[in-house]
C-alpha cells in the first residue's frame, strides 16, 4: 500500500492526500512539485531516481474498503538527512541522465 506522506522532505511544505503537487520516486520519498522540478531536477536526493505524481487515493469509499477512510494517510513527517551541498552534488552529477539510465 502506498504511504501518503504528509510534507514535502526538503521544504517541509504540507502535502495532504489529495494535494496534486505532490511527486514521489519509486521509494516514495515525496517532494513537493517546486522542489522536485526547480530545486532537484526531477532527482530524488535519496535514491537518485526520478519523481513521478503521487497518486490521489480517493476520499470517498466507491469500492468496499477503498478510500482514505480505510487506508489512512501517514502522519509521519519526514525530512532530508544530507545537507544541501551533498544534496547538490548529487543533483549536479545525476540531473543530465534520464531516470531509467541512472
């Protein structure tokens, strides 16, 4: 199941589920829309991988057992353990290779 994390790791802006600036990597770091693609260059500062749109679970139950209401979003914040001159590096020597090749 996918966790919906509620904050963005590197500005700590609110993401809520249904937020549709949120981008994740295959890890699910997420990251707000303005800092995967300005400050990241669609590099995930984690795992170097690329950033895709966080998926939307749906607020209302149309399925038996399939929403928010049932599969609850995290509450668990999280933020970046490198510092932005590692974080930097990485994106310099990664952001010219497409994802699939890094």
């Amino acid at each position: 199941m996918l966790e919906l994390r509620p904050n963005c790791e590197m500005c700590d802006c609110d993401l809520p589920p249904e937020a549709p600036n949120a981008r994740i990597c295959s890890y699910e770091c997420t990251f707000c829309a303005a800092c995967a693609d300005e400050v990241l260059c669609n590099v995930c500062p984690n795992c170097a991988g690329g950033f895709v749109p966080r998926p939307i679970r749906p607020a209302t139950e149309r399925r038996a057992g399939t929403s928010r209401l049932h599969q609850t979003p995290s509450d668990n914040r999280r933020c970046l353990k490198y510092d932005l001159e590692n974080i930097t590096h990485l994106v310099t020597a990664t952001r010219d290779i497409p994802p699939a090749r890094r």
